[in-house]
C-alpha cells in the first residue's frame, strides 16, 4: 500500500466531502428559494436567491387544505411509533431477559420477518385490510406502520438489553421489585437513549411513507402528507412556488426533529443508542 | 442461636456442577469470610442465599424458616454487589431509599429512614447526587447503604472492597469491621484478599471447586490446616511444600528423600508414623518465615539464593534447592544477600505440616499437638 501523505489525504476527504454536500444541497436549497419566489422570478431566475421574500407561495398552500394532511401525518406517527415502541421494548426485554422454550426460534424469526419486502406483501395486506373495513382509515395504515415497524426495532433493542447490566436488574429484584417493575422502574429510565434512537428511526420511516399510504387512503379527508404531495403536484401543475412551499412544510418537522435528536441519532447508528 | 442454615446445598449450571453438598452453619452476629480460588463457587453460593439463583437441591434456613422458595426481597437478606450496582438515574437518597418506595412505605419514615443511613455512613452531603458523580469509596458507602436501610438479618457482601485501591480498601475494611460491631448483624463476605479474610473474620469458610475445604477462625485454619490446599492458601507470604518421600522412620527420627539427592532429616511428631510408613509419598509445608539461617542442626536445607524481594520491615528470599524446588525465606530485617550464593538454611522442627498422599494433614501425636 502506498502511504499517502497525510495533507493530501486530508484535502481528498474534504473535496469529497464538499462534492458530495453539493450534491445533495443543491436541490434542496433550490426548493427553498423556489418557495420564497413569485412565479415570474422562478422562471426569470431559477437558480438564483429570491429578490425578496414571498409567502405567497405559503398562502396558497395553506388555503388549499395542507392542514388536514399535516393533522392526518401527525395522528398517524404519534400512534405507530408509540405503539412499535411499545411492543418492540416488551417483546425485546423478554427475548433478552426471560428464558421459555423456542425463544431462539422466535427472535429468529423476526429477524425473518425483517426481511420481507413490503411489495411482496402488499396486495394480501390489502385484502386484510380491506376485510377488516380499514380501507381509508388511518387505523388501517396505523397498523401496517406498526407491523413493519416492529422486527427492526425488536433487533435493535434486543442488542441493546443483552448488554443492560444484569446487576441492576438483580440488586432491583432484592430491593423488591417485580420483573415488571424492574423493566418500568430500573430499565425503561436507562434505556432512554436506544428507546429515542429507536423512535427517530420509526419516525422518519412513517412520516415520509407513500406506498402503503397511496394504496390505503383514496379519500381526500385521511390523507398524510406524502399523498397529499403529490395531488398538490397534480392541482398545480405548473404552480412550482406552491409546490415547493408545500414541500418545504412537510420537510420542516422532520428536519427540526433530526437537528434536535442528532446526537441520538449518530450514536443510534454507530453504537446501537449507546 | 442459628441465623443462616445450609444443607446439603449442590448447584448445577447445566452439565456443569459449581456447588457440590455445602453444609454451612452461621450463628447470629457473626461475620463469616468466603475464600477460595476464582470460580470455586463463591459467589454463586452467596447468589443462592440472596434468591438470585434457584435452589434445586438442598436447603436454606434462616432461623427455623426454610428460604428455598421465599422470594429474594423476603428472605431479609441484603446483597452488596462487587460493581455495587447503583441506580444511574436515581440520586444518592433515592437509591438508599428505594426498597422503602418499593415496599409503599410512608414517604416521611423514608425520609427518617435514609437519613438516619446517610448519618451512619457520613454521607449526608452525597444524598442529592448521583452515583455518577462519586468516587468509588462514597458508592461503596451508598451500596451498603443501600442494604443498612433495609436492616436484614443477613448482610451479604460479594468482593465489595474489590474496585477500591490498596488505601481506601484499609479504610473501608475498619468502617465494615466497626459496622459489623455496632450493628451485630450477620455478615458473610466474599473476597480474595487474604488480609481482608484474616482480620475481618469470626469464621472462614475456605472453598474449592464446589465443595467447602474448612471451616474455621482465623488462627484455627493458619494454625491446623486440615489439608495442603488450605495450609497454601491461608497466609501470606504462601507455605513452602516439599515433595518426597519417607527414607526411614524412628520413634526420634524422620528421614525424608526430596529428589535430587536432597536428604531431610526431622523429629518424628506425627501420629502413626513408623516404620511400616517407609517409601510413602508425604509432601513437607513450612511457613517462610520458620525458615531461617540460624541453625537448628537438624532439619537444613541448601541451595543458591535466586531472588531476594526486599519489603522493608522483611526480606522474602527465594532460594532454589539442587532438585528445582524452591523454598522461601522471609526473614526479619533488611537482608542483603548477593543473588547466585550458596546457602544453608535449617527448618523450625516445631513448626513442620507434614501431607500424606492425598494431600490431608498428617496428624501429630498428642504431646507435640
Ligand atoms: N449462570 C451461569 N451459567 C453457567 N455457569 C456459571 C454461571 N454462573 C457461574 N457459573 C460457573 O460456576 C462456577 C463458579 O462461579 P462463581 O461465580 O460462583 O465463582 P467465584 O468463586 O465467585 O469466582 P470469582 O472469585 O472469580 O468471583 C464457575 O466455573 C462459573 O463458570
Ligand atoms: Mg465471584
């Protein structure tokens, strides 16, 4: 191997660096300044910054019924990622922690179940669902969000409870806690990092979800924020202001969200929340 | 009176068997001290007794009441773990005072309860911090803390002195050795510090693999160790063993051949030993500092010396007989001994253990016992 020296090295990574940002800024801050310009400044100067600060573009956006998609977006996270935390933690916690028969087989097969594409599944999801009359609910894509939601986040916490420090667990249980309680009172509190990292995950999976979602909801009532994307897109076809002002909405809690729980974030992913 | 019963305990970890047949009897108030090599099944069997591991074979009692199947915070035992495991997220009080929450008891006698703990410990100024932000010695003083508050019959302590330096371990063991006397409470302690099982103890228990060598105070086990294990592993610095085997035995003499050469020759003050004895295997223990070069005329051993270990008050030398053994020498005083010099050194006869084959104590006749 030839040792490059480390300066050179150094300004490799950064031009690497500085390419790849970009790449990936430029049409992002494309859609930003689109959204503050008058439709006759996008197509005068589509590269440019805005002149001046137009909400007009945000207006329209909001007299067009963003808000319901936003309300729908929100009830829809809230509830799958709570209840895939929920379930994830418990069913985690007992594969870690409590030792029954075929525990092994049934880690294994969600670890399994991880690995099943979502397309493959689709149509008799579809017929479930629609057997079950949630067609056009959130509840029938609350629950899809919950299902696919839980393998990786059961993986990701199993990891994480195997190494949570057995005394702890044991100097609880003689101070007279139940397992239960041990779980709620010693566990769950110390567990706040993997928990979090687990939850941003879910998060920014079901907030910009659009497959499952286009398939489910056709009324315009139960709509989430990815479906009611791309029907702005149809309705204003040539309103590029408004589309990217619609955009820059939805992707602003999320973007929040990430700036906020970046530490968790990163050490999710580098050491599984620790 | 009788705290803490133990019979016929055995523990198996799958296959593997970690406990075999532990008969323990613990009075009231006493402070009894594990010792026994790593793995042995020390703090296994101080898991059995706390709940923390099922009890399959054998029984527990504490008083007249058989534990087996109690659960662990009703047994009236409280554990101190090695790693102390403190609660992270909860501050110095709420540690202390969180089998009082967990019992439901009034908020006020909690308060009463944990203060009155911090007094004892001096740690009053540590309750709103958390363990995080102590030193090693004040979260020893929070877990023990932590199990004063729950005021047990039973104390147990699994290497508690462990993660603390040679200073504060000192320390430490005066302030549990002044706990135990104010608090008369039953007390049994797992360590590997020979210092901590000697001054700390009532009783020793020495174990290994699974099965408890002796039980005794301290001074019985350093005086008549019942067999080679507990002659080496009581007393520091370490018996010296000789192997050989017996020559010829009078009524006055014992003589014994080392290998190599090596004749020994020694009063005979051991029970049945005559001349029916000849060309047994014994193995022959001497403390290092009943070794010495002032001569005895008898019982002398030479060699070169290999390595001298200067301690200050003493001098530990290792000398190596012409056979490969080593004996050491720890006498009084600094000694400076040139390394590679030939030397003579003779054997207290008084102070001589002698071990059969099978490595048991080989017993002295009664006016030499
Ligand atoms: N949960 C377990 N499963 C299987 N084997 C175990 C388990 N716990 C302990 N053992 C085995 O039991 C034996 C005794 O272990 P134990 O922890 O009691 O030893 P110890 O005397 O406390 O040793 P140390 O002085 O190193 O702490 C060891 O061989 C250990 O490998
Ligand atoms: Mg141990």
């Amino acid at each position: 191997m030839i040792r490059m020296p480390f300066k050179t090295l150094r300004l490799m990574m950064y031009v690497f660096i500085g390419g790849y940002c970009v790449f990936i800024l430029t049409p992002l801050s494309w859609m930003v300044f689109t959204a503050f310009k008058k439709r006759s400044e996008i197509f005068a100067n589509p590269s440019g910054l805005p002149s001046e600060l137009y909400f007009g573009n945000f207006e329209r956006v909001f007299s067009s019924g963003i808000g319901t998609y936003f309300l729908n977006s929100l009830i829809t996270s809230v509830f799958s990622v709570t209840g895939i935390v929920a379930i994830s933690t418990l069913a985690a916690y007992a594969l870690a922690r409590i030792p029954f028969k075929g525990r092994m087989w049934v880690y294994m097969l969600i670890v399994a179940s991880y690995a099943v594409p979502l397309h493959a599944v689709l149509v008799p999801m579809f017929q479930l669902l629609d057997g079950f009359g949630l067609l056009n609910t959130l509840a029938g894509l609350i629950l899809p969000y919950i299902a696919f939601g839980i393998p990786f986040t059961v993986i990701l916490l199993y990891a994480f409870f195997l190494e949570f420090p057995k005394d702890l667990e044991e100097a609880a249980k003689l101070d007279g806690c139940s397992q239960l309680r041990t779980v709620f009172s010693i566990v769950l509190p110390l567990s706040k990092p993997a928990l979090l990292s687990a939850a941003i995950f879910q998060v920014v999976f079901v907030w910009n979800e659009f497959l499952i979602a286009l398939l489910i909801l056709t009324s315009k009532g139960v709509k989430t924020l990815p479906l009611g994307l791309t029907s702005f897109q149809g309705q204003y076809s040539s309103d590029w202001g408004a589309i990217m002002a619609a955009v820059l909405l939805s992707a602003l809690p999320i973007v929040a969200l990430y700036l906020a729980m970046q530490k968790h974030f990163v050490r999710s992913l580098t050491g599984m929340g620790k | 009176m009788t705290t803490l019963t133990i019979s016929n305990l055995c523990k198996s970890f799958g296959d593997v068997d970690v406990l075999h047949d532990i008969n323990l009897a613990v009075q009231s108030g006493e402070f009894v001290v594990l010792v026994g090599p790593s793995g042995c099944g020390k703090s296994t069997l101080l898991r059995l007794i706390a709940g923390l591991e099922d009890i399959v074979q054998g029984t527990i009692q504490i008083g007249e009441r058989v534990i087996n199947n109690v659960e662990a915070d009703k047994r009236g035992i409280a554990m101190v773990f090695q790693s102390y495991a403190l609660y992270p997220h909860m501050s110095v009080e709420q540690n202390i005072g969180f089998c009082l929450r967990v019992a439901r008891q009034p908020s006020a006698l909690i308060q009463e309860k944990v203060q009155d703990v911090a007094q004892t410990l001096q740690i009053k100024p540590l309750l709103n911090r958390k363990p995080g932000e102590l030193s090693g010695g004040q979260r020893q003083r929070v877990a023990i803390g932590r199990a004063i508050v729950r005021d047990p019959d039973v104390f147990l302590f699994d290497e508690p002195l462990s993660n603390l330096d040679a200073e504060l371990r000192v320390q430490m063991r005066l302030e549990l050795m002044k706990l135990h006397n104010r608090l008369k409470a039953t007390m049994i302690y797992v360590t590997h510090d020979q210092v901590e099982a000697l001054t700390m103890a009532d009783k020793i228990v020495v174990m290994r693999d699974g099965v408890i060598e002796q039980v005794g105070t301290p001074i019985e086990l350093f005086n008549s160790p019942c067999n080679k294990f507990v002659a080496g592993f009581i007393g520091t610095p370490k018996m010296n063993f000789l192997h050989g085997h017996i020559t010829s035995v009078t009524e006055q003499r014992l003589h014994l051949d080392l290998g190599g050469g090596i004749a020994l020759e020694i009063p005979n003050r051991w029970h049945g030993l005559d001349a029916a004895q000849q060309g047994k295997k014994v193995c022959v223990g001497i403390r290092p500092n009943e070794v010495s070069e002032t001569k005895h005329g008898l019982s002398t051993l030479q060699g070169t010396i290999s390595v001298v270990e200067q301690l200050g008050r003493e001098t530990l030398s290792h000398m190596m007989l012409p056979n490969k053994q080593y004996v050491s020498v720890l006498e009084n005083g600094q000694h400076f001994h040139d390394v590679g010099t030939p030397w003579t050194v003779s054997l207290n006869p008084e102070a001589i253990y002698l071990f059969d084959e099978r490595e048991q104590t080989i017993a002295l006749t009664k006016e030499f016992a």
